[in-house]
C-alpha cells in the first residue's frame, strides 16, 4: 500500500512538472509585431526571431528583419495589416507613433512604448521588454554585456581633464543646420566619449544652430550623423568662414559613423560609443 501511494505520488509530480514546462512553452510563443527600428533590433538581440512575425519598412536590422512581413511606415502603419497578424503584444516608441499607438490600444492590443532619454532609460527599457516576452535572463546578460563594454570606453576618460577633452559638433542635418543638444542621446555619447559638445547648452535636445555659432564656439572634431557622400563631406569646408575652424583646419570631419549606432536606443549604441570615441582620440 505505502509503494502503491509512493507511486501515484510520484506520477503525479511529474505530471505537474510536465504541465508547467507546456505552459511556459505556449505563454513564450507570442507573436510580435515590432513598429520601431530601436525595438526591432532589441528583439531580435533577445532571440526573439521566430516570435517576430511583423515589422516596419523602417526595420532594417539585423538582415533577418528584412525579411519579416511590413506593416507600413514608421509613422504610418497600416492599422488593418497589423490586425492581420493577430500579435499578442505591439512594441512602438513615442512621438510620432503615438496617434497609432492610441488607435491600437482602443483596438484592446497589448502595446508596449519604449521610448528611452538616455542610455539608463535605454538597459529599463531592454529589461521590461525581456520581462514581457518572457527573456528576462537574456535582457540581463545583454544588459550586462552592454555596460561591461561601455566600461571599456568610460574608464579611459574618467581621467581626462575638461581642458584636454575634444569639443564636438554634431551635424544632424545641413540645410537648414541641424544639432543635438542636452538632453539627447548624441549630448551623453559625446560625453560619456570623453568629448565636450558645442550645442550641449542648447534648449531643446534636437534644434537648429547657426553657421555662426559654429564658427564662434570652434569645434576640434565634427561628425556628419547622416548619410553624405564624399562631395557633401568636402562642402563643408567651403562654408563661408568655416576654413577658421581648427576641425576643418586640421580635417577632422567624419561622415563615416553610421547614424543609426548613434541615434537608436538599443544595443548597438555601444558600437556607437566606441566609434565616437575613436574619432575623438585617434
């Protein structure tokens, strides 16, 4: 009798261990639509691959987004196409998306915003989206991985006295003149790089800034943040004035950072970094 009890004990056990390992498989087996560049590429960072079964036109990384179904623009998403989908939970960000945003909620979609100020914002944000797809051990470790290399780059400017630290313009856009202020995800790579940005006491974190005001405060290093080719880059130069600034002087112009390391809130803000950083110090 004590064996036979010992038995259905035992069984039972493991018929409720069995269940639990199926419930968790089905609660990970979400589908995903992502209408974000930035949360794309967080969800793929987390393996979320096979989950992701919708992304936007503006979703081009890793290649693999590529070839995920669209679901319209960034700022334009086709509401119905989404719907078609039957996501159990929509990742947006803010500012543009917001009208959409609203319109999903009303439609009682689960949607998530991320829509990070600075890098801390950015690991927050990392980690609700792992504890809502069900990879909270993977947002850890990218997490992790991501200040353990950022580390790599702070530590070696920890030292340097503000006097020898390299002043920094950003132009984001040239006609009309464009910069990132505080604020602004570029304001606290440039710093956190060991740089000084010009613009950073400007009000707004993205804002117009005149020719003059670049001449006046004289950068030693400037970055193009957007795609130029090598004519665009040399224009520069020839901008009334601007032969008098010692980054043009000395040719410190760099357009070959790719804009999207340095203006997405994800993980590759770390490559980000650490190619400002050598452009500051080379």
């Amino acid at each position: 009798m004590k064996k036979l009890l010992l038995f259905i004990i035992l069984v039972s056990v493991f018929i409720c261990f069995n269940q639990s390992d199926l419930l968790s498989a089905d609660a990970q087996k979400q589908r995903i639509v992502s209408l974000a560049p930035s949360t794309t590429e967080i969800l793929f960072a987390l393996g979320l691959d096979e989950e992701i079964v919708g992304v936007s036109s503006f979703c081009d990384y890793p290649l693999k987004a590529l070839e995920k179904e669209k679901v319209g623009t960034f700022s334009q998403p086709n509401i119905e196409k989404i719907l078609s989908l039957r996501p159990d939970i929509v990742f947006c960000t803010g500012l543009e998306q917001m009208p959409v945003i609203r319109k999903l909620k009303q439609l009682k979609l689960k949607v998530y915003v991320s829509d990070p100020k600075n890098v801390e914002e950015t690991f927050e944000s990392i980690m609700e989206m792992g504890v809502l797809t069900y990879r909270e051990k993977e947002a850890e470790d990218l997490v992790s991985r991501m200040k353990r290399d950022m580390e790599g780059v702070t530590s070696k400017v920890k030292s340097f006295p503000k006097e020898d630290r390299v002043r920094v313009f950003v132009e984001l856009w040239n006609n009309p003149l464009m910069t990132t202020g505080r604020g602004s995800f570029m304001d606290e790579l440039i710093a956190l790089a060991g740089g000084i940005n010009i613009a950073h006491d400007t009000e707004r974190p993205y804002s117009y800034f005149s020719p003059e005001q670049v001449l006046d405060r004289d950068p030693e290093c400037i970055i193009l943040a957007y795609m130029v080719n090598e004519e665009a880059a040399r224009s520069v130069k020839e901008r009334l004035g601007w032969k008098k600034i010692s980054a043009v002087r000395n040719n410190r112009i760099y357009n070959d950072i790719d804009p999207d390391i340095l203006l997405r809130p994800g993980p590759r803000l770390v490559e980000g970094l650490n190619e400002l950083h050598k452009r500051l110090y080379p």
